[in-house]
C-alpha cells in the first residue's frame, strides 16, 4: 500500500526536514506507521510510541536498525503523547551551536510538524 492511499492530500510526509523522526500512534492506525517505516531511509534515526489496547498483543515491526519501536500499554496508562513528550525532554539536545530538528508525526491530529531545539 502508498502512503498517499492512507493520508488524506492535505498531509504530506516529509521527514528529510528533521533529523530524527519521531512518531506517536495508536494501535488502530497500525497499517499507516508500518507503511510509513517503509519509506524511512536506512540511516533514519528515531522513535515510535505505539498505544495499544488489552488483547491486542504487540508484534514486531520493521524499522531502520537505528529506529527505536516502543508498544505502550494504554489500559495501564501509558500514553504516547507522554512517551514522546518525555523522549523530546530527554533525546533533544540544547546545543547552542547547532539546531536539532524533529520530524513529529502524531496519528491522533494526523499532522506532522518539525519540532527544533532553539
């Protein structure tokens, strides 16, 4: 499947406009993160948050080798959005000699948005 045949035309991805990639989904947009991954380089760097439900039993995704896939147990209360926004606290650096950019994609709103360090 295309990405183009998931997302509606208002919604581009464009992750080349970040340094690491970060994405932040629920279990039932599952076929959009794998379709996703697909198209990530393999030298991309990142992290996924997927939420998911009692019975829904995580499986192993295919990612770049240096993209990091965590499932998160929403009836427990774990939440992606916490996830991310606790990996944005502690993986984005505040060097001032340099701006780090992260392509965030979160399937809830299904926006994308580059988040930088300064």
């Amino acid at each position: 499947m295309m990405l183009s045949d998931l997302l509606p035309a208002t919604i581009s991805w464009n992750p080349d406009s970040g340094d690491v990639v970060l994405l932040a989904a629920r279990a039932d947009d599952l076929e959009l993160v794998e379709t996703v991954l697909q198209t990530l380089p393999p030298r991309s760097r990142g992290q996924v948050f997927l939420e998911s439900r009692a019975g829904a039993a995580p499986r192993e995704l295919r990612a770049p080798g240096r993209v990091c896939v965590t499932w998160l147990d929403a009836d427990r209360g774990q939440s992606s959005v916490r996830a991310a926004e606790a990996w944005l606290a502690e993986m984005l650096p505040t060097d001032a000699a340099r701006t780090h950019r992260v392509y965030a994609w979160f399937t809830g709103d299904r926006a994308a948005r580059v988040l930088t360090s300064d």
